[in-house]
C-alpha cells in the first residue's frame, strides 16, 4: 500500500517541481517585427487566470542598448475564459490587425537585443529579454535571453502557463504567431499532491504502530 501511493505521489511531486505553474499573469508571447509595416501587427500576449483584472500593470520596453524605456503601456480589462489576453498594436485608426486583440494600444517593440517587462504595483511579475546582449548593454529578462524572432516570427513561450524565470528555456520561436491561442502544460490539480502527501504521513505513522 505503501508502495503504490509512493508510486502514485512520486511522479506528481517531480513533476510539479520541474514545471513551475504560477497563477500571476505572465508574458506568454511576443510579436515585435512583422515582415511588412509593424503598425497594427505588434502583439505581447499575456497568460493569467481567468477574471483578473489588469488594471494597475503596466508592460514596459526596455532598449537593450541604454536600459532606457522605449514604452510605458498601462493595462485594463480582464482575462478572459481561455486565460489568454491580447494586448495588439494600433494600426493608426484605433483599430488593429492582430486577431482576437483584447486591448488595442500605440506601441512597436523593437528587434533584439531589448527586453519586455510586466509589472505589477509591487514590482516585476514577469520579464522576457530577446537577443545577443554585449557587453554594457541592458538585459531586463530572466536567466539568459530568449533568441531573437526573425521579421514575421514570434517569441512564444513553450507552455503558456510554464516559468522556470529563464527566458532561453521557456520561450521558443514560431514561424507563425498565435495571438490568444497557446498549448498550456496540463498539471494534476495540486490538491492530488497534498492528499497523497497526508495519505503516505498516515501510513508511516500507522507502520510505525504495528511494527
Ligand atoms: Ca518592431
Ligand atoms: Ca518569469
Ligand atoms: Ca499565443
């Protein structure tokens, strides 16, 4: 019996312990260059649990080559029911081009080396650096930098809902960017976890008696 809660339990504390999921909102995409005009096209994706309210975050640019800020875009609305809320460019007329935009704001990211931030009133909730940073310039990310899209790709994270806080092993390139759609690392609901946990105390307090 032991055993087979062991057997039970083990998997899903590695795997939780190798797959950091973390309810706060994260950077979950970026589309920074597109292979005509950027205006209406640039897009930062963000991940959060359904019905948070944005209000009070902010996401910055920060230029790589000064770590000075290019952008200060203040948030609003909620998270919709997938999880997923598009934060779309402005095409020039109020309106943009990004499919399923849930906010429609005046920005253009710029090419790599530079550094998108999520903040929150208490400080930094998420941060993706993109590009090859020499020496003095600015990285603002997490771990070490994602790589830098190509015109036309975006910068996505693997598993919209995974933060290991290292940019280059969470985000990939896609060659065609997702807006609002993403694959999500699917996780035993973390009160499994506890249960088993008290399930294998149980037995070790019971083992202890008759043994
Ligand atoms: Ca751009
Ligand atoms: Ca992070
Ligand atoms: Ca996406």
């Amino acid at each position: 019996m032991f055993l087979q809660l062991l057997r039970i339990c083990l998997p899903t504390a590695v795997l939780l312990g190798a797959a950091p999921v973390k309810a706060m909102p994260l950077i979950s995409e970026i589309f920074y260059d597109a292979a005509g005009a950027d205006g209406g096209h640039v897009f930062v994706e963000i991940w959060g649990t359904a019905g948070t309210a944005l209000s009070g975050l902010v996401l910055e640019g920060v230029n790589g080559s000064n770590g000075s800020i290019t952008h200060t875009l203040a948030l609003s609305g909620t998270i919709p029911g997938d999880g997923l809320f598009v934060v779309a460019s402005d095409r020039g007329d109020g309106a943009s081009d990004v499919p399923e935009a849930d906010l429609v704001l005046a920005f253009d990211f710029q090419n790599g080396p530079d550094s998108v931030v999520l903040r929150g009133v208490d400080g930094v909730l998420d941060a993706v650096g993109y590009g090859v940073f020499g020496p003095g310039q600015v990285f603002a990310g997490e771990g070490f930098p994602a790589a830098d899209a190509a015109a036309g790709e975006s910068l996505a994270r693997h598993f919209a809902n995974r933060d290991t806080d290292h940019n280059a092993l969470d985000f990939g390139v896609l060659a065609a960017a997702t807006p609002g759609t993403a694959p999500l690392m699917l996780l035993p609901e973390p009160g499994s976890l506890v249960l088993c946990m008290a399930g294998l105390a149980g037995l070790a307090v019971f083992g202890r008696r008759v043994g």
